[in-house]
C-alpha cells in the first residue's frame, strides 16, 4: 500500500531525520523565542541540516546571497503584478507597499507573492506581519519524526483505519460502504450499492485527489449513477471502475454515501458537502483546545472543498461560531473578499454555525483520546442535521487556512510555544 514516501506507520519520512545541533546551531537555536522570528530560525537549521552534499550548501548559500541582493527588483516586480489593485481597494500607497514588503523579503524571508496573499499590507495585518509563518510544514515532519512512534498514528496516513479508530472510541463518521484494496473488494456493508448519491475516494491521498461524486438516477428497471463527465454506470459498472482505479492507482479506495449538509448550510455549496477545518493543539501531558477554525464551501463543479483547489474559505470565531468574508487562495492577488456564495447568493460573513459547541467538544475530545503525540491536528468537520461527525485527521494541517481567512499569525499562538518547547526538548542539550 503506497504511503506517499513515508514508511507504514510513520507520519513522517526519513528525509526528515536531523541529528542534534553543534554548539553554534545549539547556541543560536536555543535563543529562539516562541514567536515567527523564532520558528522562522528553526525553520533555517531544519532547511540547512538537509543538505547533506557540501556542493548543495555551496549552492544554497550563493542562492540565498543572491536572494538577499536581488530582493529590491524582486519586491518591484510584485508590486507592479499585485500593487495596483491593492492601492485601489486597500488605499495603501505604492511607495508603502515596496517599502514594507522589501523589509519583510530581507528581515525576515517573506517574498512579495507571500506579502500580497496574507494581506500584510493591512494595518491590523502589518504590526504582526513578521509572525506569519510560511510553509510549517517541516517543522512538524521533523516532530513527527522524533516522536514516538504510537499506533494510532496510523489514522493521519490511511481513512480506513480513520474511520475503524472513529468507531473504537465511539466517535461519529462516516461509514464506508465498500473497502477496495489491489483492485479487490476487501469489505462492503451490503450486497448492492444503494440508490443514493456516492462519494468515492483514496484512502491515502491528500488534498481531494482523485476523488469523485456520483449522483444516483432511478428508473423503472433500477438505479444508476452519472458524474460530471457525463458517465453512466450500473451499480455492478460502478464496482468495476473503482476496482479498476485502485488497482491502475495502487492505492485503496472507499466507496461512501454521499452527505448533505444541515439545512441551514446547504445554500453556502454547490451541492457538494462543506466542511470546518478545525485545529486543535494540545501540549504534552495537557488537555487539547481549539486554535482557529475555517468554513470550506466548494464552488462550481467541485465535488471537493479543498482550499487549495479553489474552494471559499472563511473564518470562525471560535466562541460564537460566526463566520468572516470568504475568500479564495486561488485567482488574482491580493484575494478579493467574497460577502456571498458565488453559486447561491448567500451571505456568507454574519453566518453563525449550527452545532458549534458540539463541533468544539467533538475535536477536543479526539485530540485527548489520541496516544500518538502529534501537537496541532486539523479536522475535517461535517455539520449534518443531526450533529457534526469526524471526516478526516490531518497531521499536516497547512498554514494557509490557517492564516490567510482571518488574518491570525500563527507565530504568535499557543502552537508557536507548544512547537518551541518540542524542538527545544528533541535537539537542545543545556
């Protein structure tokens, strides 16, 4: 079964093994403090550690100097892509745009295209502009790689064995009514696909890849099912193709009905279902608690809401359940406030989540009963007429739905502590 490059079990590959720092690294890093600027160092050995060939470090470093002098055309070049639209519907001048942004490329790596995506030339944005973090994802591979290893850590890299630890601890998800693996059907929960619409998907790829929805046509003489391509296949024809795709893919696949949102949500879709991507961190040998949260809504033909695909994301607040303006990480920058779904004409700011203390308690309550020690978790949240359930897990939840909907730098959350305080312990020896 493929893992994407890591070995079974683990979260995170052997690329991002690091042996402990010598006393420069050692004295440089322990000085870091639990903010951007101090992740952003870890982030810098993390990087250099890896570049095993002395030739890669030479070329490294002259790409960083060249970096560090060719910042002024870089930041201009930005600004004349993305400067004049933010002028327009920001009235930041010009000439305060370039300045801040070179400052940003030169004191802290932030690059023009980062500026302009996370908003930093807002005022509410710009007094903590250098604590957003860019790309966190190492950071947490090189944690998970120095943890131990625990056997439900095993949910983050497979949705069936999600699902199998969902139920273990009583928690609510969806059922998988076939289990593909090898182009072979391993389980199945009836004899026949029922006549309802389904949504089908690998058990170990990320980011909506190659899933598919399949809406369900009855007729006098039975039910089919029909995608967007225009496809038109019996339940049995059905069966086949997805046999055929785990085996052509060599990955497992699941066949699942497909969920409808609760009522009051159904008019922020396209049809599809939209999920909350809610983080949750705990600290070693502490109770876990919300860190920021996001309502993902998919738009035009998007069987999927993945932010990075094109959906709507918007910010929630944690205490009330109240949604911000949507916006999109895909389309021209900076990204434009989105008030209403494109499809529907739906207000999406002033919304208020049904279900949402529930939404809270559920996450929290995954995030304890986990014996792996993994510090933030990003759940896939579907809020259904009857209550939220579980979806997926993901160790790697990203940085940018986490900061670009609501303006909130990760450098200066609890996660930045708890993070410190890991790499702190695996590397640093007083």
């Amino acid at each position: 079964m493929a893992q994407d490059g890591n070995e079974a079990g683990d979260l995170a590959s052997i690329e991002w093994q690091r042996e402990k720092p010598g006393l420069v690294w050692s004295y440089w890093l322990s000085r870091a403090k639990s903010d951007g600027p101090g992740l952003r160092r870890w982030q810098t050995w993390i990087w250099w550690k890896g570049l095993h060939d002395p030739r890669k470090k030479i070329s490294a470093f002259i790409l960083s100097i060249r970096g560090f002098i060719e910042a002024p055309y870089e930041t201009w070049a930005g600004l004349r892509r993305f400067g004049h639209k933010t002028r327009r519907i920001h009235h930041i001048p010009l000439f305060t745009q370039y300045h801040h942004a070179l400052i940003l490329r030169w004191r802290y790596g932030i690059r023009p295209e980062h500026y302009y995506r996370l908003q930093l030339f807002k005022p509410e944005r710009a007094a903590f502009a250098q604590h957003f973090i860019i790309s966190i994802g190492p950071i947490l591979q090189v944690i998970h790689r120095h943890s131990p290893k625990k056997h439900d850590g095993v949910i983050f890299l497979n949705k069936k064995q999600f699902k199998d630890w969902c139920a273990h601890n009583d928690i609510p998800t969806v059922e998988n009514l076939l289990e593909i693996d090898r182009g072979k059907i391993v389980s199945r929960t009836s004899d026949h696909l029922p006549a309802s619409d389904l949504f089908i998907k690998p058990t170990n790829w990320r980011q909506g890849r190659g899933a598919s929805r399949w809406w369900c046509k009855n007729q006098s003489t039975g039910h089919y099912y029909t995608d967007h391509s225009g496809a038109v296949l019996t339940p049995v024809e059905l069966e086949e193709l997805v046999c055929r795709t785990s085996l052509d893919q060599d990955r497992p696949y699941i066949v699942q009905e497909a969920l409808v949102n609760h009522r009051r949500l159904r008019n922020l879709t396209n049809g599809a279902l939209a999920t909350v991507r809610l983080m949750t961190i705990r600290d070693l040998k502490q109770q876990a608690h919300p860190l920021i949260a996001a309502l993902r809504m998919p738009t035009g033909d998007a069987v999927v809401d993945n932010f990075d695909s094109g959906s709507i994301a918007s910010p929630i607040n944690l205490e009330t359940g109240l949604c911000g303006p949507g916006l999109q990480k895909k389309g021209s920058l900076p990204p434009d406030a989105i008030q209403v779904h494109p499809d529907t004409g739906s207000a999406i700011s002033g919304f208020t989540l049904p279900y949402w203390s529930e939404c809270l308690a559920l996450t929290c309550r995954a995030h304890n009963l986990l014996e792996a020690q993994i510090p933030v978790i990003g759940w896939d949240v579907a809020i259904l007429d009857n209550g939220p359930i579980l979806l997926e897990a993901n160790h790697l939840p990203g940085d940018d739905i986490a900061q670009m909907p609501g303006g909130f730098p990760l450098g200066i959350s609890p996660l930045a502590e708890i993070l410190l305080k890991r790499l702190r312990n695996s590397f640093i020896t007083e």
